[in-house]
C-alpha cells in the first residue's frame, strides 16, 4: 500500500474509487445503493467535488477488499497539497497596488507565479514608484531585470 500511495499523493480519493470502480466494471449507481448510500454523493465525490468521509471511505473499502484507511489517508495527502497550493498562492501587499492596473481582470485571480512576466511588464509601464517597488520586493531584484531586459530585446 504504501508504494500506491506514494504514486496517489495529492489525487482526490473519488478519482481513485472512480478507477477502482471501472476496472472492476462496477456502475456507480448501483455500488452505491450496495453500500446504502445516496448515488448522487457517490458520484460528487467521484468528480472531487466533495470530501471522503471515514464513515464511507471504511464501507467502500470494506466492500471493494482495500485495506482499511487507504481512501483516508488519500483524502489527507489531497487535503495537505490542496493546503500547499493555498500557502504557495502568495501575492504581494495589494493594498499598495492599484486594482486600475488590472482593469481587465481581478487581481484576486492572477496567478502571481504563473502571470509573472505579464505583472512585471505591467507594474513597469504603468505603475507608480510604490507599486514597483512592491513587485520588486515581491519576485527579487533579479527576475525584474530579467523580464525587463527580455521585452527591450523583443
């Protein structure tokens, strides 16, 4: 088990019923009925929408012969990187920028990683000597060069 939850870490524990489920060839509905559950809780959970809880991960895996906690432990590893992706979603003071830079957007949305080169070029055209200041306290002195040099060569 434990070399499976290594390759599992971080997927929804539904995806991984979901799977368990087709390659038994078992329909959702009718398993669900089999272990007196609502199909339609199944079947939220099977999408990720919604948590496994210990009451059904324990009569899924009763049913299904998986040991004991596998969908528990699962649903925690899933918890753990759902919480990573949260903490790791850091922005810089948006107090000190003004949402007017973003007009086309919410700055709430921006994926402060992702956007970065979009940002910075933004933050550098239009922004104010606080609001570059922030950024570059933000992503380092280093990859604001870094994308300024790149758009002068472009």
């Amino acid at each position: 088990m434990k070399g499976q939850i290594d390759i599992l870490k971080g997927i929804h524990p539904g995806f991984v019923l979901e799977r368990e489920l087709e390659k038994r060839n078992i329909r959702k509905g009718s398993f669900a009925l089999q272990i007196q559950e609502y199909p339609q809780t199944l079947s939220t959970i099977t999408k990720g929408r919604r948590d496994m809880n210990i009451g059904l991960a324990l009569k899924i895996e009763h049913v299904l012969g998986i040991e004991e906690g596998f969908f528990m432990i699962l649903q925690v590893y899933y918890d753990i990187e759902q919480e990573k992706k949260k903490q790791n979603n850091a922005h810089p003071n948006l107090s000190l920028i003004r949402p007017i830079l973003f007009w086309d957007t919410k700055m709430e949305k921006l994926d402060w990683k992702k956007q970065r080169r979009a940002i910075i070029k933004r933050i550098f055209e239009r922004g104010n000597t606080i609001e570059k200041n922030e950024i570059t306290r933000f992503y380092g002195k280093e990859a604001i060069v870094k994308v300024l040099n790149s758009t002068k060569h472009a």
